[in-house]
C-alpha cells in the first residue's frame, strides 16, 4: 500500500484524484445499476482536476474543522494511534486510491470519520447504524490492500454531550447489505477489484474514442 501525505482537499490532493475510484465512487464500481462513474473518470482525466473539487456547505465546513477534535477523542477512546495522511493507494489497480481520516502506526487499521451537528442523525446513527449510502467508502478501504484488517467508522457530534462518539468496527467478516445482496465484506471486496480491474483496461480506449 502506497501512501501519499499530500495535505487533504488541497490542489495537488484534488489533481491526484481526477480520473480516480475513490470510496464515494467505489459503490458505483460494484452496483448493477447503471451509472455515470466511466463518464466521470474520462471527463476528470481530460480535465486533470476531479469534479466539485471547490464545492462546501455548512456540513462539510463543520465536517473539516471537527475532524481532528474527533480523531483525538477516538484514539483515547480505542487506544489506537491513527495518524494523518493525504491517499493511500490500491496494491491491485492503478485507479483505486482513498482518503483515510486516519492510518493506525502499523497501517493495518482505518479511521472514517463523519462529524455531524445534528443530534437526531447522532441518535439515529446509535440505534441503527453506518448510512447504507457509506457502506461502499468502508468496503473500498478493505478492497485497498490485504494489510487492512479493520475500519473504524465514527460519527461525531458535539451537541450530544452525552454520546459525542458514536463508533462501528468493520472487518472482512463483516456481513453488510449492497443494494438487495447481504453478504461478508470479503465478498464485495472481491467483486470490486474485478470490476475496478475492467474499468481500469476500459478508460483509455474509451477516452481515446472520445478524442479522436
């Protein structure tokens, strides 16, 4: 696994992601459902910049600036050090890369953080669990490298004194649903390295066309 330390949603960050399956694509990459994602890597890869690189809201300013808040109370918490990093990259496709919030020192454990500042999704989050719509961003890590073995995905919310950390651990063994399909994690992961594997043989053809 390949790492970079470029300082995230910087210039250089957004440049190295264009044309790139990171974890809010990597759904895309193993849903039967059709969808833009080999449109959207043609278009990034042609303009070298991935798409919405200067879009923010509310959620995502509070999201950025509460993020080392949380990653400090989750390593007391975990006793786990998780360290800062920019991209870690995919051992077994060259356009698969992630934006880990948090690398543990022996780099075999991720930390996802979601901050939010409503208390009914911290709630929420409690008594039913991760969002179905991020269960591919958890599945994309494990899909990186065999050296992940878990994920920590931690929604963090100020506002909820009582509960400011609300934490899932993921494995391999993990069973999650993708779309109708409940099955172990190790099953997507699987199945998304094959079809990353044939997006990846499939861009420059296509992106060829387009041009000439």
């Amino acid at each position: 696994m390949k790492i970079n330390n470029c300082e995230q949603r910087s210039p250089e960050w957004f440049s190295l992601k264009a044309g790139m399956v990171g974890g809010t694509r990597f759904g895309q990459a193993i849903s039967d459902r059709e969808n833009q994602l080999i449109y959207e890597l043609i278009n990034e890869r042609l303009d070298g910049m991935s798409e919405m690189s200067d879009y923010t809201d509310d959620d995502i300013e509070f999201g950025i600036e509460n993020e080392p808040i949380a990653r400090k109370l989750y390593i007391e918490k975990s006793g786990i050090n998780f360290n800062e990093v920019g991209l870690i990259y995919s051992d077994f496709c060259g356009i698969h890369l992630q934006s880990p919030d948090g690398l543990s020192d022996d780099q075999t454990q991720i930390l996802e953080i979601k901050s939010t500042r409503h208390g009914t999704k911290q709630i929420k989050r409690f008594f039913k669990g991760v969002e179905s719509d991020k269960i591919g961003q958890i599945i994309s890590y494990f899909a990186i490298s065999d050296q992940i073995k878990a994920v920590h995905h931690v929604s963090f919310c100020p506002f909820r004194p009582e509960r400011m950390l609300v934490s899932y651990t993921f494995t391999l063994d993990s069973i999650v649903k993708v779309g109708k399909v409940e099955k172990p994690i190790s099953y997507f992961v699987d199945l998304g390295r094959k079809k990353l594997l044939e997006i990846e043989q499939e861009l420059p053809e296509l992106t060829n066309k387009f041009i000439f």
